[in-house]
C-alpha cells in the first residue's frame, strides 16, 4: 500500500498542507491562517484539518506533522494534536512549533539555528539533544522585528500625525494610502475591522521596507529597531544553545528576511560582527518540506 504523508505549515497569514506519496510529492493547498495565538487551539485545529482534507483530496493519510505558530507551548500542541487524532484517527500525528520546521527544512539535521521573521518572530537552535527557543511569545508580548511588530510601529506613526503629536511627512501620506484611510477614524476602523487584525498589521511590513530602501528617515529608524531586535533575538538562542563557538549554520527564514533589503542588511552586519564563527545564510525552503519529511520519518 502507497504510504501518504502529510506535512503542514500553520501561521498567521496562511496554513499550507503538502501530501507525499511514497516519499514523492503530489501537491500542496493553501489555506486559512491557524495561529492558536489568536484563533484559539480548536480554532487553529479546525483551519489545519479543513487545508488538510482538501491537499488529500480523497487520500487516507497514514502519517501528519504538523508546525503550527502557537504550539511552542505543550497545552497547545497537545490541544491541536488531539483535535487533529479524532478527525484523521487513523494516522499517525504530531504537532510541533512553526520554527522546528523551518529548520528542519533548512538544516535537515544536525546542529543548527534558524532566525524567522514573518508575521511573527522567534530564534530557535538545536544543538546535539538540546533545543532552545528564544521570543515568539505572539503579537501581544513579543514578536520583535517582525512583520507584525513594523506595521504596528508605521500605524502608530501615523496616528500620531493625525493627532498632531508628529509632523505629517510623505511616509505617512504612503501609509494612508496603502490603507485607504486618511482620518483617525477610518484607520482604526481598517485596523480593528473585520478584515483588520494582525495578517492586516503585518501586510503593511512590505512597504516600510520599501520606503526604507528609498531612504526614507521614519521607514529607516523602524527597521533599524527591528533589525537589532531580531539580532537580539538570533544572539541570544546561538549562545544559550553554546552554537557559537562551533561553526554550525545560522540561517534566516520568513517572508522578511527571503529578499535582500536594508533589514537583511543591518541584520546580517551586525550578525556577522557578534558570531564570526556561524556561517549565517539566507533560506529559500518552505518550512512545509520540513514538516513533510518529518511526517515520512513517523
């Protein structure tokens, strides 16, 4: 019999499912964001199952992994894990955070750290049987540097324009723009509104970076403060993960950090000076294929 795996990237912005058959891949789907963070762990179950049925198109699974943003903490993956056993109660499932993954489909094994930075943020290692994580405490206490953590910092920029505690300059103008919005009314209605929340936060990150690229001064100082904070982030796990002084690879993840901009820029700089012994790369691997070869390895 075919085995079929199942490998699954839950975030923010999106949930995507791959199905592999005897190791080949057949297709993947996308579906809605799965952040436990946000949707609660039944909610976040009810995204990944619904992406899940629709990748298998038909197909028994015999083995699921799952990354889900959220499930760092145990009561959520547990949460999510069960949710997922009575709905596929014939395969094999785990459930782990977002970042194993996304190293494991950069650094497939061995020791290693991974940065990412997307919606959310967060640093995680492995070195030998130990594994430590650093930040991704979600939107509301952490996500430093993230694409979250620079929208909110453009939107609040400016309200304070249109409050008149700042000068109104032409990033605010581009930010209105992008927002459809030109009063304090009608921002805080795009953001808290239906369609608002923190994928709608965190989509403004691509034009902060834009604009900063062009040397605007406020997109500038955001990004100068997102790239210190996720080199904070990255420094931190290298060391308490004692990965510093062996040369193992630290490799940037997520939509933010996939292209080069000046974030990329200032990030690496200072990355390259604090551990000049890790070989530090950009990654283009979905986290996904992480998830599908550790769903082929159950």
């Amino acid at each position: 019999m075919p085995y079929v795996a199942v490998g699954v990237d839950a975030g923010g912005t999106s949930t995507l499912a791959a199905v592999a058959q005897d190791g080949e891949v057949l297709r993947t789907h996308a579906g809605p964001p799965a952040n436990a963070g946000i949707a609660g762990a039944e909610g976040a179950a009810d995204a990944i199952a619904s992406t899940i049925l629709a990748a298998l198109d038909g197909a028994l699974p015999h083995a699921i992994f799952v990354g889900a943003a959220g499930a760092g903490r145990s009561d959520v993956s547990a949460a999510i894990c069960g949710a997922l056993e009575s709905r596929f109660p014939a395969a094999r499932i785990r459930v782990r955070d977002d970042a194993y993954i996304a190293l494991r489909a950069c650094i497939p094994e061995g020791d290693g750290a991974v940065l990412i930075s997307g919606t959310g943020s967060i640093a995680f290692a492995v070195h030998g049987e130990r594994q430590i994580r650093c930040g991704g405490h979600g939107y509301l206490l952490g996500d430093e540097g993230s694409g979250f953590a620079i929208g909110a910092a453009a939107l609040r920029t400016a309200l304070r324009a249109l409050d008149g505690r700042a000068p109104r300059d032409a990033f605010v103008d581009r930010v209105l723009d992008r927002l459809g919005a030109q009063g304090i009314e009608a921002v805080l209605a795009r953001t808290y509104g239906e369609d608002g929340g923190v994928a709608f936060v965190a989509s403004l990150a691509p034009l902060v970076l834009e604009l900063a690229n062009g040397g605007d001064r406020r997109a500038n100082t955001i990004v100068q403060n997102a790239a210190l904070e996720l080199a904070d982030l990255a420094k931190t796990v290298v060391k308490r993960a004692d990965l510093d002084a062996d040369g193992a690879p630290l490799v940037l993840s997520g939509s933010l950090l996939a292209q080069n901009n000046l974030l990329t820029f200032l990030l690496e700089t200072r990355l390259k000076n604090d551990l000049p012994q890790m070989s530090i790369d950009k990654s283009s691997a979905e986290p996904y294929l992480g998830a599908l070869a550790a769903a082929q390895q159950l």
